[in-house]
C-alpha cells in the first residue's frame, strides 16, 4: 500500500504517493468500494476536487475530499472521516449545494467501514451504511431525472458560510498544512 514509507500511501485513484494524515486511510477504502463494489470508474472520481467560495472579502479556497461525476455530471460530495459521520452533516451537505455545477444531488460522509447519505436538497438523511451509497446507474439516473433547483442568493451565501467554518477547522489534512511558510487557511 505504501512506498516503503510508513507515512505515505499510494492514491487508489490518482496513483500519487500521499501522506497518511488524517482520514487518508479512511479515503483509500471509500475510493476502492466506490470502483469496485459500486460501478464507477476511476475516471468518475475526483480526488481533492477544489473548490472556490467567494465572499465580498476574499475567496475561499479549499479541496473537497471526493467529488464522484457520471458522464461529466457531479452526483456525489464525500467526506471522508474518522470519527462520528453524523458530525459532518452540515459540512457535507453545505459543500454539495454550493459546488459548481451543483447543486450536487448526493452529500456522503463515510469511514470507508460505514457511510450516511443525505439528499443535499433537503440537508436529510436518506441512508445509512455503505450498501445505501448510490451505484453508478442509480446517481446517474437520480441526477438526470432531478429538476435543477435554484438556492436563493441569500441561503447559498449562508451555505458558504457554513462551508468555510466548517472546513476551516479541519486538522490533519494536506491542504491546511503550512505552504511556503503561509497557511492556506488565510
């Protein structure tokens, strides 16, 4: 799994040598269920998808941990994590609405051993344990069928709030470790 290294992993979907911080173990299982138990090709999968939020002061700029498209299209956020998923209700689903193109239709946060759904238009719980996290077909479908919505200025801008307090409190992630001598977190 590793480099030889203790501390490194090599990405299931990127190939790329990663520091084992954090969730990054938890990341690996959730990328390998998601191909092979699931049906979605490597392809289908961004890993640190980035993400930018705009504020009349500054633009936010952060990673998501999975980003999971069918034909072009995102139909699911994750965050990976260890420790309470329902913790990360408000983050995950805040992060599918105010993705672009979104709103993403699916918000995941999952160990690699347990996962909760939500339905992002609604921030409610639609499923529980990693046999209820969409298969390809059914995303694809599900996002196809479902009429585009449209969150009002005011309720997008507080989705974005909601993001960056949120993430900006996550530790032990690659993106927040110190870059050049500056946080990224500034």
């Amino acid at each position: 799994k590793g480099t030889g290294s203790p501390d490194t992993l090599v990405d299931f979907v990127t190939g790329r040598v990663v520091p084992d911080i954090g969730a990054e173990s938890h990341r690996q299982k959730v990328e390998q269920f998601l191909v092979t138990d699931r049906g979605y090709d490597k392809s289908d999968i961004a890993v640190d998808a980035d993400i930018a939020v705009v504020f009349p002061e500054e633009t936010y700029r952060s990673q998501l941990d999975l980003v999971v498209s069918v034909d072009g299209r995102p139909v699911m956020v994750i965050k990976c994590v260890a420790g309470s998923l329902e913790s990360r209700q408000k983050e995950v689903v805040s992060a599918a609405r105010i993705f672009r193109p979104g709103p993403v239709l699916y918000a995941v946060a999952s160990d690699g051993e347990a996962a909760v759904i939500y339905d992002s238009r609604t921030g409610k719980k639609i499923g529980e344990g990693l046999n209820e996290v969409p298969d390809r077909g059914t995303a694809g479908a599900a996002a196809a069928a479902a009429e585009p919505i449209d969150i009002p200025g005011n309720r997008l801008e507080k989705e974005r709030i909601i993001f960056r307090s949120y993430d900006s409190m996550n530790i032990n992630v690659q993106r927040n470790r110190s870059v050049s001598g500056k946080s990224r977190n500034h």
